[in-house]
C-alpha cells in the first residue's frame, strides 16, 4: 500500500484495518467546493452527524519529503450551522506563499469522537535515532483528541515500547497491534500515527510517513543488546558481598549525576575521563575520609553499552556512617531503595529527601519518619548519634576536614605549572596533569563538594525549624561571592587577553572535547562589546541578635561545635570552595584534553576522531613501549562502534526492573525551582547566541562551563537535568535567577518547545503561554 493524501489514505484503510477502526468520512476538493458549495453541505447535513470535525488533506500533507504536521487548520467540535465558517477557515490556511491554494487539495469532514479516554501520537521507530521502539505520546486525562498534538496537555506520557517486547497490557496492547499491522501494509517502521481509544473502539485519526534515518542495528541485534542490560539489572537485584541490601536500583541522577555532568549520551572520552577522575575510586576514597562507610573497591558509576548510571545501592551504602554496624546498615540501605521505588521522582533529590547524611537542626523531627518504617527510637537515636559525630569532625573551625581539602588546591595550581613547563612528552605531560588532578583536584573536590551539601543543609534546616525565612536564605545564597560572580565582574573590568588568561580553560561540557573552551572561540560565547552591570545583593543578608540567639542556643542543644559566626563562616566557605575547587581542578582537566587532541592531531587523527577514544590510551602509553598510532586507532574504532550503539538505546532515567529495558513509561520529574521570582519571557536554546538577552534559556544540562550564559542577562533558564543543590542552582540563587533545574525529558522537551513561558518559582509553576 502507498501513501496518498491524508483524506484518501484514511479512506483507503478503513476497510483493511482489523485492529482499528477508521471514521467515515465527506472528502471534496478545494475546486468542488467553490463550484457548488452549497450541494457540498447538504451532503454533510444529510449524513446527520450532530458535531463534526473539519480537516485539511492538502497534496503538500503527509508526503515522502515532508509531513507539514499542524501547518494547516484541523477544526473541532462544529455544528451544521458552523461549517460554511469552518470550512472557509480550512480552506485558507492551506493558502500558498502568495495566498493561492490550489483547487486540488482537498477538505474532509468527519463525525466528532465522543468518549475518547486516551488519545495521543505513536510513532514506528524513534523519530530520533530511527531505533526499533515504537514511541507511544499519549493523554489518558482529558476526552480531547488532539491534547497531544495541540500541546496542550499537562499529563503527556510517552512510553518506549521496544518492537520485540513482551505484550503490552490494554490498551497500549492495541496501539501496538495497530502500529504492526501498519507496518505490514505500508512495508515499513516508519509511520507517524494518531489514535484515539473511546469507550468502545480504537480508532485511527491520520497516518503518515515518518521523516527518520534508517536504524543502524537491526531488531534482532538490537535486542540482543538490551538482554545484556537487562541480565546486568537482575544481577543487582541480589545480595552482594560487602554490600548492604537485598538489591539496588540504578539512576542518571543520584549522587554524581552524571546526566548533568557528562549527559545521557556521553561520547567515549568524556565517560573515560570522568570514570577515571571521579567514579571509579576517588568518590570513595574521599567519602571514606570523611567518615562514611568504605566502598574504595565499588566503581559508582556503571554503563549499559555507553548509557552512565550510578548503582544506587553502592551511593547508599557509601552515606552510612562507618561507625553505623551491620545489621542497622543493612537495614538503612533497605529503606532508602524501598523509599526510592515508591518515590521515583526523587531521584535527583535522595541527599535531600531520601538519605541521612549529616546532622541538621532538624534531623531529629526528619528521623521521626524511620519510625513508620520499623525503626526503633535506640537505632534513630543511635544514627543521629552518628551523624553529628561525622558532622562535627567535617566542620570543625579548627580542624574541619575541608580546610586541609581547600589547602591542597594550591598544590594542584603550582605542579601544574612545573608540568606544563617541564621537559617531557606530550603523554607525560597529559599522564601527570590527570594524575594530579585526581591527588590535589577531584579528590579535595569531592570532600569541598561534601561540606558544601552539609553547608545547603544546615542552612536549610535553619529554615526548617523557624530561625530563618524563605527569603533569609534566598539573601544568603544571594550575596555568595563564587568564581562565577567574579567572573562576570572581571568580563565587566578585565581587558580581554587577562580575562581569557584567567577563565580561558573552561568550556561548556567540561569533559567533552568537542566543546570549545573559552579561550578557543572567545566570539562564541561573549560580546565584548557590552559591558556587564555588577550584580549586586538584592537583600543584603544579616542576622539579627535574636536570631543569632536562637541558633547559638540550638546549637548548644544539638552539641554541633561551631559558634554562630564560626557556622556562617563554614556556611559561607562550604559553598564557596565547592565552586573554587571545580574551576581549579576544571584547568588541569582542560589543559590534559587539549594536548590530547594535539597528541591525535600529531598522529593523523582529528578532533572528532579523539573524542571517540578512551582516555586509557594515555596510560597504556605511559606505561608501555607500543606503536601509539595502532593504539589509538583501535580504541578510536572501538568507541566509535559503542557510540553508535549507544545512540540507539533508549532506557528511561530510573532502572528498577530488567522489564524496563524493553518497555518503559519516561517520566515526569518533580523539578527544582531556584529563588522564589516570576518571570514571563520568550524561550531560547543556548545555541541561540542573538536571542539570549531577556530570554527564558533552554539547556538540557549545564557546568560551569555554562556560566558564559550569564554575561547575556538572561532572565532565567531552564535544564531537563540537574540537582537542587548543582552548580546551575548555586549560581541561580547568587544571580536572583528564576530558574527551573531537572526538569526531565518530558517536561523540558514541552517546555524548551515553547515560544513563551510564565515561570513561577515562588507557586512552582510553568505556564506555556504560546
């Protein structure tokens, strides 16, 4: 069967389909219409359909080069007496550049569907990566028809469903019988289709070829790589040596986050660097240290062919305090996954609403929530014990862990120095950059990192039990004074080559070697020409005496050792240093990836090339006598066929089940609102370097290498991944930005989709306007 026009394909189905049924239709040409008009309508009200709806069947619809998906009207619910209207509106908006339409396209008029109970978008194959899942963007809340197409659905679910997958349950089920047996009579996986399930029938509302490459792997072998996944997922369901709970979970965002920090995709470079700089063993080296659980031998993050995800029970495992015994261990870890699985959307949130790891002033009201769940008042008492021990030795004014953390930065800047000017090869030279940046950069980084979650913490638990306001800590995180806010102090007062000279290293994707830094394309991110107004405090932040009563008083009752200037100072510091450190260890980081790619450019590779290849390549080099242009190569063609893999698989940000892997519903995330501000601005992609000032800006996951944004006066911005405790949010807060933080794929696609957003931080609310 071939494609013809909307009107007529439809017509031509209705007699095939065994799956769904095809509503009847009144098809007539632009030309009939304006020829007699008349007879046209008493056609239609002689089929005595009581609401109609009229749509449009252009020839330029639904065609091999282009489907116009919502260029032309589709109008709904139109009585007998409106369609002369209805009609003329159609017909219009089919108008040509110069106004013409041609009298051969084509209006048809069907009966309105009455008790429609989902309604929604399947597609054959992704429409992204053209991979073998059908795409299923539905709406089971409303009686519309066209909620989903229309954007103007609030409950948009889409479900991956791979094209091998066990059935399905009712009434996706028919969907997916539906899709099938499209395929068999179009011959192909590539049809974008829209449905409707009434209480009766499925019903089929228009078909279409969907405009996708090819995919690179066929279905069989496709799925031959999600059993892999899959057999990796149940063998974590077990109990592992060393490890307590019965089972794990797997997240983009727990812990390390690496969907913020190297994205859901990374390219084989940026997922080496940051396995062998961060997750492999540094994490919980320095967790170790500062006084939780040893998970030295755990790698913390895993991939399923190229996707990175943290192990969920190895993150758990690693916040128990390392005093904490056995069994009360076990039994922690148990009741963090359990409250994870009921609570998916918390995924991005666990240090804030799922694990205790340190003591606040409201720790003993948010332990009262173990005891629902079999916790005894001696092992809460016995945790809160614990953690303020872990606490106090973390912050103490005189020998808090990260002060001796800050001091090692100093070393990582001055080695650096001796490196870059020491008489060594280029795979030395990248060898002891990386090396150092593990010993005297990430390593202190993730202890900085760690006493800036506890700072966030205290000061949120300040809030919590009354001592402080919504907008106290809003002017506190408002008056920081972070590398990123002298940065755009120093755009405004540095000269040019100074400013790059200081802040050149960084790049947005501070581990992808594609992304350019700063001081490679300077043009690309600023506009040098206008000059920066220095953020100041709105509110500047003080406490008051009785505030500083209150909380030296609270202190005093909880035995945390700080006096109240010395807890604002590692307040204060904490959040600071946590930024300082990431721009330090970011140069070394820069500096390695930039003479690696001139160590492939040396040896016939490209830029391109060396961003498919492992960074192990540097070790293997170091250590061993082997020719470097085999080495090389081969990890390049490696990577390249991962990578390739990798774009092919789908699997939805939380992995409970190996059942997830081929069929899975992505969803809908509880995002972080960052200050309590309103602002109503036209959304723009990053990418969109003109439109940035005064704009709403879209960005599916930023570092510090985004901070550029800032220098645009944006009005706010939104991410699909990040924590509420991320450097984007920190920044926000600092700039007085309306930001919305991990949205999640499906509420960003809406809402970077958008031409207009009304973003609400204070309601925690998004409106698209247009």
């Amino acid at each position: 069967m071939q494609f013809q026009s909307k009107a007529r394909t439809l017509d031509a189905l209705r007699p095939l389909l065994n799956t769904a049924q095809v509503l009847p239709q009144v098809r007539f040409t632009v030309a009939e219409w304006r020829q007699d008009g008349e007879a046209i309508l008493g056609r239609l009200r002689a089929v005595g359909w009581p609401l109609m709806v009229v749509r449009s069947s252009a020839l330029a619809e639904d065609t091999a080069s282009g489907s116009l998906a919502g260029r032309f009207e589709s109008l709904l619910r139109v009585a007998p007496a409106g369609l002369p209207d209805a009609i003329a509106t159609v017909v219009a908006s089919m108008a040509d550049a110069e106004g013409d339409v041609g009298g051969d396209n084509e209006v048809f008029v069907q009966p309105m569907l009455e008790r429609v109970r989902l309604a929604g978008v399947a597609f054959g194959q992704d429409p992204a990566t053209g991979a073998p899942y059908y795409v299923l963007n539905y709406d089971d809340t409303t009686s519309r028809t066209d909620s989903v197409t229309a954007g103007q659905s609030n409950q948009l679910k889409t479900r991956y469903i791979h094209h091998l997958a066990p059935q399905q349950a009712e009434p996706l089920a028919g969907v997916v019988a539906l899709i099938e047996e499209l395929r068999a009579l179009f011959g192909t996986s590539g049809l974008d289709l829209e449905f409707a399930v009434t209480d009766d029938a499925l019903v089929l509302l228009q078909v279409r070829p969907l405009l996708v490459e090819a995919a690179a792997v066929d279905a069989a072998t496709h799925r031959d790589m999600l059993v892999h996944i899959a057999a990796k997922i149940g063998h974590g369901q077990r109990p592992q040596p060393f490890l307590h709970g019965r089972r794990t979970v797997y997240g983009v965002m727990p812990d390390w986050n690496p969907a913020e920090i190297i994205g859901v995709r990374p390219k084989p470079l940026s997922l080496s660097l940051y396995r062998e700089l961060v997750t492999d063993s540094i994490w919980a080296y320095q967790r170790h240290n500062y006084g939780y659980r040893n998970l030295r031998s755990f790698p913390l993050m895993l991939h399923f062919h190229g996707l990175p995800y943290i192990d969920v029970r190895v993150s758990f495992n690693s916040f128990v305090p390392r005093d904490i015994d056995g069994s009360l261990a076990d039994k922690l870890v148990n009741h963090y996954i359990e409250r994870l699985l009921a609570a998916p959307n918390l995924h991005d949130k666990v240090e804030f609403e799922i694990v205790f790891s340190c003591y606040t002033l409201d720790l003993p009201q948010r332990l009262e929530k173990l005891a629902d769940a079999g916790f005894s008042a001696a092992e809460r008492q016995r945790l809160a014990d614990s953690l303020r021990s872990l606490t106090n030795r973390i912050v103490d004014n005189e020998t808090g862990l990260w002060r001796s953390d800050r001091d090692k930065l100093s070393v990582l800047a001055a080695r650096r120095d001796e490196i870059l000017a020491a008489d060594i090869d280029r795979v030395s030279r990248i060898y002891w950059l990386l090396e150092d940046c593990k010993r005297y950069g990430t390593l202190p980084f993730a202890g900085l990192a760690r006493a800036g979650f506890i700072a966030v913490q205290m000061l949120r638990s300040l809030v919590s039990v009354g001592v402080l306001d919504r907008a106290a800590y809003d002017a506190f995180m408002n008056g920081l004074d972070t590398v990123s806010g002298q940065m755009t102090r120093d755009l405004a007062q540095l000269d040019r080559t100074t400013f790059l000279a200081k802040y050149g290293h960084l790049r947005p994707g501070t581990y992808d070697l594609l992304s350019p830094r700063y001081d490679e394309a300077p043009d690309l991110y600023f506009d040098w020409k206008r000059m920066m107004a220095e953020h100041a405090p709105a509110t500047p932040f003080a406490l008051s005496l009785a505030q500083m009563r209150a909380i030296s008083r609270l202190l005093a009752e909880h035995g945390l050792a700080h006096d109240v200037v010395g807890l604002f100072d590692f307040l204060q510091a904490g959040v600071e240093l946590r930024e300082y450190a990431k721009f330090v260890f970011c140069r070394n980081l820069s500096d390695a990836m930039s003479l690696f790619r001139e160590l492939g450019r040396d040896h016939g590779f490209s830029l391109d090339d060396m961003a498919y290849a492992d960074i192990q390549c540097v070790y293997e080099l170091y250590a061993a006598g082997v020719d470097p242009v085999a080495l090389i190569g081969e990890s390049i063609e490696r990577g390249r066929k991962r990578y390739a893999e990798t774009c092919q698989i789908a699997l939805p940000p939380l992995l409970t089940s190996p059942d997830d892997v081929f069929s899975f519903e992505m969803p809908a995330t509880e995002p972080n609102f960052i200050t309590l501000r309103q602002v109503t601005a036209p959304v723009v992609s990053y990418r969109d370097r003109e439109r940035l000032v005064g704009a709403i800006v879209a960005i599916p996951s930023a570092d510090p290498g985004f901070d550029w944004l800032f220098s645009h006066n944006i009005a706010g911005f939104i991410t699909a991944y990040g924590g509420a405790n991320s450097h984007m949010a920190i920044r926000a807060n600092e700039l007085g930005l309306p930001a919305v933080i991990g949205a999640g794929e499906v509420l960003y696609g809406k809402w970077s989709a958008a031409r207009m957003l009304n973003v609400d931080c204070a309601n925690r609310r998004v409106e698209v306007l247009s």
